[in-house]
C-alpha cells in the first residue's frame, strides 16, 4: 500500500466514516454561527466552544446585528467556557459590526466573494489568522480551501506520506510556514483526484472530510503524549447534538499502524 495523503484519507475515511457536514448549528445563521465558532476554538476544545454557542443563543446574541451591539462586559462571561474568552470578546463584537456595515449583516453575502480577496478580508479582521481564516472558507463559505492546524502537521509529520511534489527543501510537516503546507496537501489531493469515484466528494467536501478525519484520529488516537497507537481510543464525547453525543465504539486500534513511519519506527 503506498503511503500517500490520498491513501490516509481512504483508510480514515474507511475505519471513521464520512462527515462533512459534521458542524453542529443550533441558530438560524449557520454562516455567523460557524464564523463565530471558528474564532472560539482558537486554543480551546470543541466542547467549551459549543457549551458558549448555547450561552449566546440562550442570551439572544446568535445574531449578528445584536452581537454587533453587545457590551464586552456582557459578552465575556457568557464566552467563558471557551479560552481567552476576554480578548475573543471584542473581537468577535468588532467583526459582527464589520459585517453588519459593509454586508447589512449578511455573513453568507460577505463569504459569497471568491476566495482570493474573501481570504484577505477575513486575515484582516481581528483574531483571524490564516487557520481560522480557511475554517471559515471551507465550512462557512464552501470555498475550498485545506485546514492546516496542529492535528494535520502532528499526523503527517508521524505518518510521514510519500508526496509526488517535490516539497522545498528542509520541509517538515511540523514547522514548514502554513501556506507551504496548505500548498503541499492541496497539490497531492488534486494530482490524487479520480472524477469516476464515486466515494470521493467535490473538493470542498474532500477537504472538510478529510479535516475532520484528521481530527478525529488526532482525538482519539494519536495524542500529542503518548500516542494510543494500539487503542483503546480516547473517549471523548465533542457536541450534545442529537446523534453526534456519542463516541466511536472500536477498539481496533489506530487505522493507520500498517502505513505509518512513527509506529514502524518504535516497533523495530
Ligand atoms: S500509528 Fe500511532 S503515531 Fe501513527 S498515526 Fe496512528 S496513533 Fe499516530
């Protein structure tokens, strides 16, 4: 079997199964909500993330224009839950507002841009960064565009895929500049793309997928310390939303020991 980051998504995508779609909305303004959501998990578990979600939709505040006019003594409290929620605060305010007077609160007009210049845009508002920038692309927006985050480089730099461009030189996957990563991937997947499989999505689907599968392995098996390489998995429940409040029942093991430099390299 060759290692490649086409073959990685298969095996995930076989041992997990598929989610694009995995985002849980509890609000009628999903593009706002996954925007906001973004800039929430920055350095922060998924779990806290939703808990403040549910805080702001019980406090009326799910909504762009009132988010817009919200007091930052009020809103960080609410966003406690979630990390740094004092510096996210203002920052979230400051973007609702943007949003509100250059797209009359549409969050779902202003990610309609192409990508190019919507990417810029984003990067400069506050407390985006290039990663929360392209979260918000790919799920809010359906522009597609490759998360790269910490889970992404952790997996490759263990995995250690073969990739058929030739990356620069001195590249890993834990330390190249993100945009080089970002490249790297995009490049292999496109080369990998067979348009009569059905079992691939569009590209926008493949990426979200395949960033969620990322994750979910990341979570359960390979663990920043001590990877749990032979299982069990971590148990971790990420959203109270029907049917996504509970976790994979396998003990089978991390689906990618067969083809990963990391495992074989302990083993011998
Ligand atoms: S085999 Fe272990 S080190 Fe390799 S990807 Fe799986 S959990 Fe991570």
């Amino acid at each position: 079997m060759s290692d490649t980051i086409a073959t990685i998504y298969r095996i995930l995508q076989r041992h997990f199964g598929s989610n694009p779609t995995w985002w849980p909305i509890f609000g009628d303004d999903a593009p706002f909500e996954m925007l906001l959501g973004a800039v929430l998990v920055q350095q922060t578990r998924w779990e806290t993330v939703e808990q403040a979600i549910l805080r702001l939709r019980d406090a009326g505040l799910l909504r762009v224009h009132a988010l817009a006019q919200a007091d930052t003594g009020e809103l960080a409290p609410l966003l406690r839950p979630a990390a740094f929620h004092t510096q996210k605060a203002p920052g979230l305010i400051a973007i609702s507002a943007y949003i509100c007077t250059h797209y009359a609160g549409s969050t779902a007009a202003m990610l309609a841009r192409p990508t190019a210049p919507l990417r810029q845009e984003l990067l400069g508002l506050p407390r985006i960064g290039p990663e929360t920038a392209d979260v918000v692309l790919l799920y809010a927006g359906e522009h597609p565009v490759f998360v790269v985050d910490d889970y992404t480089r952790r997996l490759f730099g263990r995995v250690h895929p073969t990739v058929h461009t030739p990356p620069p030189t001195r590249f890993t996957w834990e330390r190249a500049r993100y945009n080089i990563v970002q490249k790297q991937i995009e490049q292999e997947l496109t080369a990998a793309a067979t348009p009569a499989d059905a079992e691939t999505p569009n590209q926008t689907g493949l990426y979200a997928d395949y960033h969620a599968l990322i994750n979910e392995v990341c979570v359960r098996y390979c663990l920043a310390r001590n990877p749990r390489c032979d299982g069990p998995p971590a148990r971790r429940v990420y959203s109270i939303q029907e049917g996504r409040e509970s976790y994979l029942e396998r003990h089978d093991g991390c689906p990618l020991r067969d083809i990963c430099a990391f495992y074989q390299a302990r083993r011998t």
